[in-house]
C-alpha cells in the first residue's frame, strides 16, 4: 500500500449524511440510486454497489459517511455525485461505516 501524505488526506471532504431515499437501479442486482441530504440546499444523487446486502427499507432514514468531492461519475446512466463508505471484501458482504453516536447531518468527519 502506497503512504500518502496528511496534506493528500485533508482534501476529502466526509460528512454524515442521511439517505432520504432509495430505489434500485434497473438492469442492475447490485447497484442502488440514493437520495442523500448532507446538509446542502438539495439533496445530492448517489450510485452504490450496495443492493446485494441492503434492501432500500435499510437505507431510507439511515445516516452514513459520504466523500463529497469526488468527481461525478455516471452509473448505468444515473450521475452519481459523491460515494457512500462501506467496508468488505465483496458486493456480497458490506457493512456501511456508521457514528459511534448522534451527529447533525452536514457534520464535517476529520
């Protein structure tokens, strides 16, 4: 694994974010369209590889992590505009990274 310098790291931008909705991505068993408030005037679109483990009942309402300055890259036609973090070793078997507490939606992650 390649070291990156702390100045590399400091130019993510992660926040907690909360997924409004959620509906799959047709022609797709894996991937899911996500409605994410991270405390901007609108709500931001995401495209995750996440449809294997979680049904959309489980995203909806939920907080996560999201990098917000990623590059949009579009997914089956859909422009995703940042990335949910999750860990594990296949589509199969994720776990979305989650607060060990309560924090406001927008909050900056260090």
């Amino acid at each position: 694994m390649d070291l990156i310098r702390y100045d590399d790291f400091s130019k993510l931008e992660l926040r907690v974010g909360q997924i409004i909705s959620s509906a799959r991505v047709e022609g797709s068993d894996k991937l899911v369209k996500l409605s994410v408030d991270i405390g901007e005037e609108a709500p931001r679109t995401l495209v995750a590889g996440i449809g294997k483990v979680y049904t959309d009942d489980q995203l909806t309402g939920r907080k996560i992590i999201v990098l917000c300055n990623l590059a949009p890259k579009k997914l089956k036609g859909i422009e995703s505009n940042g990335m949910l973090l999750a860990a594990g070793e296949s589509a199969d078997d994720l776990a979305l990274l989650s607060l060990s507490h309560e924090m406001p939606v927008g909050t900056r992650i260090y």
